[in-house]
C-alpha cells in the first residue's frame, strides 16, 4: 500500500488570505464578547492556531437577539420592500464573487477542504444561493380563498420574525448561506451561531451583507460553543424560530430546548447512513468511481455521504477490487496544494472518533482493504479506508462515521436490499446505480429518504429541496419548501356585506 505521504510531511503551504474579523457580529458592528473571553480556531493541517476568536455566551446571544428584535419590530428592514431586500442579496452575491478566493481560501484554512472545492464550486453555490434567494423575495404572496359564508378571506405570508440559526463545521459557509438566504428572502432578522471549529468564513461573509446594503441587527453572528451559546439561543424566549444543522443527538436537544422555552418553530437537518446501491447491470468503473466520490467528498464529513456502499454480489469482487485500487489513487495532502482530493479531518475529535470506528469495524470481523490508520504524524489526516464484507448490524454500518471510512455491503435481491437500505434510523438521501428503468423506479418509490440521486450523487442546486426523513430531520432547506420554514400564515377574515 502507497499513499500519498509526501504532501502530508511538507511544510503547510501559507494560506493566501489574512484574518481579518474575530470578533462576534452584533447590530451591524463587531464587539468583544460580553464576559472579553476568546477561544483559538486551529488550522486541521497542523493543530496550530490561527487566531484567537471572541467566544459568545448567553449574555452575547441575549444581546444579539435584542438587535435582531429591534430591527425587525422597528426597521428600517420591516419597512422596506420586497424589492430593496431582493437587491441587497443580489449585491451580496457580488461582493461573494468579487472576494470568491479570499474567502474560499478562509474556508480552507479553517475547515481543512480542499481550495480547489471551495473555490471553485463552494464559494460560487453561494452567489448563486443568494440569487436565487433574491429572486424568491418579491414574489412571497398570500391567497385570496373561498369561503362558505359571505365572507372576503385572504390568507398572508408573513415573516416569522427572529430567526435563531445554527450551523455545523463540514460546510461553514454554505450552511451560512442555506440559513440566511430564505430567512432574509422571507423578511426575517437574523442571529446565527457558528461552529466552533469554523467560525472565520461567515464573520467575512457577514460583513459582506452590510457592505451590500443590510441594516444593522437584521443579521447577527455570535461564535461560541454549543450548550452555552447554541442552547442559550434555542431556549431564548425572544427567538421565534430556531434552524439546526448538525448531529441526531444535538438536534433533539435544540427540539427540547424550543419546547420548553416559548415553542419556538424548529426545523433540522441531522444525520444520515445513506445507501448507495449498485446493481449488476452497472457499469463497474463508473459505479466505482461515483461510490468514491459519494463517500470521500469532503473528507467523508457530508451528512448525506453514500455512507453504505450495496454491492450485487454478481459484481462484488470486481467493485471491491477496483474500489480499492481507486481509494489507493486518492491524493491526500495539504488541502492548498493543488490537486490534493483529500485534506485533514475538522479536529483531534472527529479524527479520533473516525480511528475508533475503524477500530470497531476491524474487531467486528469487517475485512479491511485498504487503509485503516492515520497519515504522516502531524494534523488530522486519515487514509482513505475501505471495509468489506461489512454485515447490517455491525456498528461502521449502522452509525455515522463522518470521515474517510468506505463500508461495502453484498446483496442479491432488489427487495432484500430495499428493506437493508431502509432498516435505519435516519433517512436523509440514497444513491442508486442501475441502467434498468423499472429498477430505478422501484427503488426510488422504495427508499424512504429526503433525496434519492439516480447514477449520479451530491447533487445540489439552490432549486432542489434537501432534508430528511426519520431521524434525519425536521422540514427542507434549499426550494420553495425551505420558504415554510421563515413564514408565518395570517388568515384574515371580512364579512362582506352589501351596500
Ligand atoms: P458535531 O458533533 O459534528 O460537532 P453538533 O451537532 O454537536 O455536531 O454541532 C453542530 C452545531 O450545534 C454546532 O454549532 C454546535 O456548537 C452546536 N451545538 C452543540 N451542542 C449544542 C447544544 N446543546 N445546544 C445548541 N447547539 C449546540
């Protein structure tokens, strides 16, 4: 076995990009936090610090949800148009453009991803977000609806007020955009926690919307930790609606945090197990490189990763083969160097949790392939690893890895297989690889999850709804569905009378 060490060993490449806003966004400027504590963001190729961050708590989150009240109760936002929001994410998407390297290579540097995916289709999803989101702004209408009695019904939309958001560190700026493109589209303010891990690219970001245009207070970033910053927003009495994205576990406490305190709206979008099902009439190459690709991208910290690689058994040995020799070819390295596939992990965390996996799977009687151990010996990097012969009830099956650890499956049976794939708690996407109609049919009906993604895999489009089924979520994002979430329905009814 031969990976690619070499990279790993070099001195890490200096990212070309400055730190230039650590501090936590509030009312339009940026301020110390509240209690003057910082926590460092490490760059994932070394452990090292990058900058010292201001660490946001309750007394921060509590400040940043009285800006965002005022400037939804009293403006200037509620007072301007559908037009004038619509023109401020337009020129947001702009300035996203203009800054596209520098903030791709922010993103890098703090995530680990490589520059090259950030730069070139991360940062661009963005703008491209943004305007689609501007396009949606001037077009939320209510309904006029018939009513039985002599009655002039009209039903409105309206904004749900302050939004409480909070994202994860796999795709810091893109969930940045997911979270605030509708609520602001729909009217909402904003207060938005960062992941700890990654909490750099969305401060740039935010300070691009008030260049753009945006009010004070409409948008708010607050960085810190998860049950003091995080949870003081979802149980904040002022917070009308709380977004989440990150882990099953967490997302339930964030439901709990909203129910007990004002039963805020809640919608998540959480874990997943995805299976990607290959049947034998595939093209084995084709299906192999797409198996990779859907469970590798990102480092394997995607929660809709193709996470369960089923394999018909008439091609098994073939795919495992080839899946192997491909995972062997994967270039990993300093995620700035150029065409590096595969950076550091997020964290000591992740990366530890991602080696106990492996160990797991080892120790259940999976067969390792290839793999299985870390790479070069400083950083989160971790070699590309794939199991085979991996059974439905062994641990690397059943939970979510979030890194570079490919698990494959044998079957022989379209309905055995159905029931496998679905016999799981979460249910957020699928990938299915067959050239036969009637299979991909069957299987699509079949599938309960949020996405099912036909010989292809990881296809996003701001159109395209995205969340889960089962414990993998609570409503959509992304489309008209994720317009629901920042809106609320006024019913307003008016006898009509004669004159
Ligand atoms: P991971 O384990 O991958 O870091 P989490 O679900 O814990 O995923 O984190 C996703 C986001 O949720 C992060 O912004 C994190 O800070 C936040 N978070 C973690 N714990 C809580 C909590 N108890 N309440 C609110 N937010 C939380």
């Amino acid at each position: 076995q031969r990976f690619s060490t070499a990279a790993v060993a070099e001195e890490p490449i200096s990212p070309p990009v400055q730190v230039n806003y650590t501090q936590l966004l509030i009312d339009g400027k940026f301020v110390d936090s509240a209690s003057g504590k910082t926590f460092p963001t490490l760059d994932p190729r070394t452990g090292e610090l990058i900058a010292h961050v201001a660490e946001g708590d309750a007394e921060d989150i509590n400040r940043a949800v009285h800006a965002a009240r005022k400037a939804f109760d009293e403006g200037p936002w509620p007072k301007m148009t559908a037009y004038e929001r619509s023109r401020i994410l337009l020129q947001f998407a702009d300035l996203i453009e203009k800054h596209n390297d520098e903030i791709a290579a922010l993103e890098t540097w703090d995530n680990g991803k490589p520059y090259a995916q950030a730069a070139n289709i991360e940062v661009p999803m963005v703008a491209r977000l943004m305007r689609y989101y501007a396009g949606w702004a001037d077009k939320i209408h209510g309904l006029v609806v018939p009513a039985d009695g002599p009655h002039h019904v009209q039903v409105l939309h309206e904004p749900i007020g302050v939004a409480g958001q909070i994202i994860p560190w796999n795709f810091p700026l893109l969930m940045f955009a997911w979270k605030v493109g509708p609520a602001l589209a729909c009217g909402n303010t904003v207060v938005l926690k960062t992941a700890e891990q990654t909490p750099l690219s969305a401060l740039f970001a935010s300070k691009l919307l008030h260049e753009a245009g945006l009010p004070d207070g409409v948008v708010n970033v607050v960085s810190g930790f998860g049950p003091t910053a995080g949870a003081a927003l979802a149980s904040h009495m002022d917070v009308d609606k709380i977004a989440f994205t990150g882990s099953t576990d967490t997302g339930k406490v964030v439901l709990e945090l909203a129910a007990r305190s004002n039963l805020k709206s809640v919608t998540l979008e959480l874990g997943g197990k995805s299976p990607f099902i290959i049947m034998d009439d595939a093209d084995v190459d084709h299906a192999v490189e797409l198996a990779h690709f859907a469970l590798f991208f990102n480092q394997g910290q995607c929660c809709c990763a193709g996470s369960r690689t089923f394999v018909h058994e008439r091609i098994y040995d073939e795919f495992v083969e080839k899946a192997k020799a491909r995972a062997l070819k994967r270039v990993v390295g300093d995620p700035f160097k150029n065409g590096v596939e595969q950076g550091p992990q997020i964290d000591d965390e992740q990366f530890n949790k991602i080696l106990r996996y492996i160990k797991y799977g080892v120790d259940s009687g999976a067969n390792l392939v290839t793999g299985g151990d870390r790479l070069g010996d400083k950083g989160y990097y971790i070699q590309p690893t794939i199991f085979s012969d991996v059974q439905d009830n062994m641990r690397i099956a059943q939970e979510e890895i979030f890194g570079p650890v490919q698990s494959i499956l044998k079957f022989n049976d379209l309905n055995e297989v159905i029931k496998r794939a679905n016999a799981s708690q979460y249910g957020l996407a699928a990938g299915v690889f067959t050239n036969n109609l009637n299979t991909a049919n069957t299987l699509t009906r079949a599938l309960r999850v949020g996405t099912v993604w036909v010989n292809c895999f990881d296809v996003f489009d701001a159109a395209i709804p995205f969340g889960g089924y089962k414990q993998s979520g609570i409503g959509r994002e992304k489309g008209i569905d994720s317009l629901k979430n920042y809106l609320q329905v006024k019913a307003v009814v008016t006898p009509i009378k004669n004159a």
